[in-house]
C-alpha cells in the first residue's frame, strides 16, 4: 500500500511487529505497509482487530498475516516463528513493541507483577531476538519501544519503568553482538505520552496530557503516528550505521525540565 507512486527503500521487505492490533502498533504496521513492507501482525488476544488490520492493509495492496503469540513466553515464541515461516519466505524488520505491566505504587507491587513487568518488555526482547536474527540478513533491523518512564520518574509506573530500563540495556547489548555477528541494527524508540487506550488506565491521564500540551516545544500533541514515523526511519538505508542507539520522541518535551 505504497503512499506515493515512488519506489520505498523498504519495498518487499518483511516486517514482525508485536502488539500491532492496536495504538502504536497498529500504527507501525500500517506505516510499514505503506512503505512495501509485507507484515505479520503479532497480537496477544485481540484476534478481530488484528484481522481488521491486515484486511486494510490487504485491501490497499498489501500483505500481512494476524499471528496469535505471548511474547513473554519462550514456546509461544517458538510457535510464532513457526507459524511466521509457515507464511513468509523472509525477515527484514522486526519491531518488538507488545507491552503490559501494573501501575502500581512501587511500595505496593508483588513479585509477580515484577515477573509480569519484566518478561512482557524486556525478556520479550531477547526471546524474539533469538528466534529472529537467523532469519534475518546482513540488513536486518529491530527496534524496540520504550517510554520515557525508563528515564524519569512516572506516577504508578516503578515497575514498568524499570522494565523499559533493562529493555534499552537489552538494545545496547543486542546491538553489539548482532552487529558483529550478523549486521544487524538494534535500536529503540521512546515515546512520551501518547493517547491510546492504554494511557486510559492511568489515573493521571488528564494531568500528563495537559504537562505534555504546555511544556512540549512542538506540542501540543504527539501521535501514534509520529512513534510510527520514528521506526520507519530507524528501518531506512540511510541509518546504517545507527545501532545501540534509544531516539527520543516526545516533541522536546523531556528537554524543558
């Protein structure tokens, strides 16, 4: 579902994007469909949106399968990259940006909302990196998405923070031994506050909107598809020699103090 009539650097490529049914992930997707990109659409239990999603992007020309997975359990991996193999020939491009976790006071959270936390955002990583990188040529690509939360304090977001932390540490360490193994780039890409469903579940939605809209020096809004335009560009030729590397976007928000 090209955009223009000129030929995409990204064209015929094959992209996995995890937690595409919706939000960012959508966004990717689609973004990554309109460059060329065929894509296997990586959701957890949103079966019907998944669909809905690869039947736009079948009914503007392109390609893409819905792939049920649990990215933060080793056999599911597994499974998927079987089902992947089942349907594509290839793999460029992988963007690891499923997520979950429980906002929660830090004093108040359980080892099982660590575990939860750890193994949905950053063991995630690994587990996909693992199966992937075989399948991936010298021009390979992933990118992972993080939040700011890595960084700064957020309310109700200790666990998830710390999780998004050691996913970047993951990104740096995945750069290094996939360069020089294989060639491939590693990168993340951390969005400030985006109004998806998910930031319904914040009890200081309201409040991190109207923060972003005033102190934003491009605010007053950042999109799901300024987060899609960010790892479209970590994919294009012309970031070869970018890896290791976590691309702010967030309107110059986190610059203002």
């Amino acid at each position: 579902m090209p955009e223009s009539s000129a030929p995409s650097a990204l064209a015929g490529k094959v992209a996995i994007v995890t937690g595409a049914s919706r939000g960012i992930g959508r966004a990717i997707a689609l973004k990554l469909a309109s460059a060329g990109c065929d894509v296997a659409a990586v959701y957890f239990n949103a079966h019907d949106q998944a669909r809905a999603l690869c039947q736009q992007i079948a009914a503007a020309g392109g390609r893409a399968a819905p792939i049920a997975a649990n990215v933060a359990s080793p056999e599911s991996v597994a499974e998927l990259f079987g089902k992947f193999s089942e349907r594509f020939n290839r793999l460029d491009i992988v963007v690891s940006n499923a997520a979950s976790g429980v906002l929660k006071p830090t004093m108040e959270m359980t080892l099982k909302h660590w575990r939860w936390c750890m193994e949905t955002n950053a063991l995630a990583l690994s587990l996909i990196a693992q199966r992937a990188a075989p399948l991936m040529g010298e021009d390979g690509r992933i990118v992972a998405l993080s939040s700011l939360g890595a960084r700064f304090a957020l309310p109700d977001y200790g666990f998830i923070g710390a999780s998004k932390a050691a996913l970047e540490s993951l990104v740096r360490s995945l750069a290094i031994e996939l360069g020089r193994a294989r060639g491939i780039r590693v990168n993340a890409v951390s969005a400030a506050v985006v109004d998806t469903d998910a930031l319904k579940a914040f009890r200081a939605r309201e409040q991190m909107l109207r923060e972003f809209a005033e102190r934003a020096a491009l605010g007053p809004a950042l999109t799901e598809a300024h987060v899609a335009d960010a790892v479209f560009l970590l994919c294009l030729p012309e970031a070869a020699m970018i890896t290791g590397q976590t691309l702010i976007v967030d309107g110059g928000f986190s610059i203002s103090g």
